[in-house]
C-alpha cells in the first residue's frame, strides 16, 4: 500500500491534482492497518529468533486477524488496489469504520496484555539489551531511517515532519529511543502499535464526507517531473517520477528505506556471537527486493 500511495502522490503533483479531504484520510487509515500488521507480525518473530515462541503465535494470531479485516473491508490482504491516481478506489461507511475500530481495539487489548508478559521475561529481556548496537553517530553517517533510526534517537518521521495525505490535520506521537540495541527497535514498533490504533481512531472521529476521486487539472509537458516521500512501516519511501511525450512515463526510480539501512546491519552486528545475527537481522527486518529496487 505504501508505495502504491508514494506512486500516486508523485503522479498526482505532475498532473496538478489533490485527492479529495475524505481520500486523503482513507489512505491514511489503510497506512496505519498496514504498518499495524507488519510491525505485530515483527514483535512476534523477534521473540521467536530468541525461541520464546508463545510471543510468536500470540503476534501471528494477531497479525492474521487485522489482515483479514483488510480483506473484509478493502478485498485485499495486502491492500492491493485501493489506491489511484486521484484518490482511493475504496470507501468505507460509517459502519465500516466504526467495525475497524472496535476490532482494533480488541486486538490492542490483546497485544497489550501480550506486551506485559514479554517485558515480564527476564531471559528474552536478556537476549535483547545490549544486543546489535547501533550507536546514534553510525546511524547518522549511514542516514538510517524509519524504526532503526528512532531506536537510535534519530527524531524523524515523514508522517509529522513533511505531512502528506492526512497526516498534516491529526496529532502525531513519534516513538524515540537512543539505546539503538534490539529491545530498542522492539520498543519502536510496540510504541507504534499503539500509536497506530490511536491514529485510526482519530481518522474515525475527523473524516469528513464527500467524493473519494479528483480527476487530473492537466497533462503534464515531457520532462517535468515531481518527487513523493511517504512513511511507510519500514522507514521513508521516495519515489522519482518524470513524464515522457503523450502522457506517458519516461523514468520511474524508488528509494526503499531498506537500500539506506542495509549497509548499517554490518556495524549492529560487531562485537556480538554468531548466535545473535539472526536476531539483529530480524529486529532490522529489511527487504532484499528493496535494496535492489
């Protein structure tokens, strides 16, 4: 969903046209649903590459529970397909949404209680503090961006420092931590989850009523070219879109925040055992298809 929307922001700026108010806040709403599945489904597989495997279950249960509501609501598990160029292909009544809330709310309760018997473990505890430090200076060096970045007190998120679909008309609480260790990149995403929920919620209450589509103001000329940053649940996603002749695209170049963070992986894991990498790796959780984007 999250380059989907990176995409059509970039398009959109070359074409002169605004998503309506009711479009932008939808597209905020399935941002957070995404970022929501993916971070419980990490909490989950941090825990499991420390074998405590109740987290893990408990995360997945989770994570398939919210996945399925964004088949019941958008027909996708992924989100696929509700974003266009102009707004959203998919609208939600009032119904709907207060549905998505409440279930929401049902699964932070559950995740809450879940968070207290993690933090509770004194041998997970172990396996994480002061494991795969990345100190605040490297981090800065290697731009690192998204959760790894704020666990290593990197004060920077898209989302509340170049508002873009809704984002700019609700309040935002960024999670920051400066330990730059594994819990701290835990700690990131269960600030998030909650934070997440809150944001929904908040969509609920302000969105406003009207179309979900604009049509384009114009063509752009061959040559013109616009730029999108998006928060996606990884980290910021930039997209580079130029116009060729007769309204078509000539160039189209992607930043995944996993090409900016991957060199950084190699100074987290100095001075810990074999053992740890996986758990290192996992708490970064970086794509390979988005280093070689």
């Amino acid at each position: 969903f999250v380059h989907s929307l990176c995409y059509c922001q970039a398009v959109e700026t070359l074409m002169g046209v605004e998503a309506p108010p009711r479009a932008r806040y939808l597209r905020t709403l399935f941002l957070e649903l995404e970022r929501l599945h993916n971070h419980i489904g990490d909490v989950g597989a941090i825990c499991n590459d420390t074998a405590y495997t109740l987290a893990h279950a408990h995360c997945s249960r989770m994570k398939e529970q919210i996945m399925q509501l964004n088949d019941r609501r958008a027909g996708s598990r992924f989100l696929r397909g509700v974003n266009q160029v102009g707004g959203c292909a998919v609208d939600l009544e009032a119904r709907r949404l207060d549905e998505v809330v409440a279930e929401l709310d049902r699964i932070e309760q559950d995740f809450a209680e879940l968070e207290s018997i993690i933090f509770a473990n004194a041998s997970l505890t172990d396996r994480l503090e002061t494991t795969g430090i990345l100190k605040e200076r490297t981090a800065r060096d290697h731009g690192v961006m998204g959760v790894v970045g704020r666990a290593s007190n990197i004060n920077r998120d898209v989302r509340r420092d170049h508002p873009f679909a809704a984002y700019n008309d609700l309040t935002l609480k960024v999670p920051l931590y400066h330990y730059g260790d594994v819990r701290a990149r835990l700690r990131v995403r269960m600030d998030e989850i909650h934070e997440s929920v809150r944001l929904i919620g908040e969509v609920r209450t302000r969105i406003p009523q009207g179309p979900i589509m604009a049509s384009p103001a114009c063509m752009p000329d061959a040559g013109a070219w616009a730029l999108s940053a998006v928060e996606g649940w990884r980290g910021e996603i930039l997209y580079f879109v130029m116009a060729g002749p007769d309204g078509t695209i000539h160039r189209c170049k992607v930043r995944d925040p996993s090409f900016v963070n991957w060199p950084a992986i190699q100074w987290a894991v100095l001075g810990n055992i074999v053992p740890d990498f996986p758990l290192i790796n996992k708490s970064f959780n970086l794509s390979y298809a988005g280093n070689d984007l």
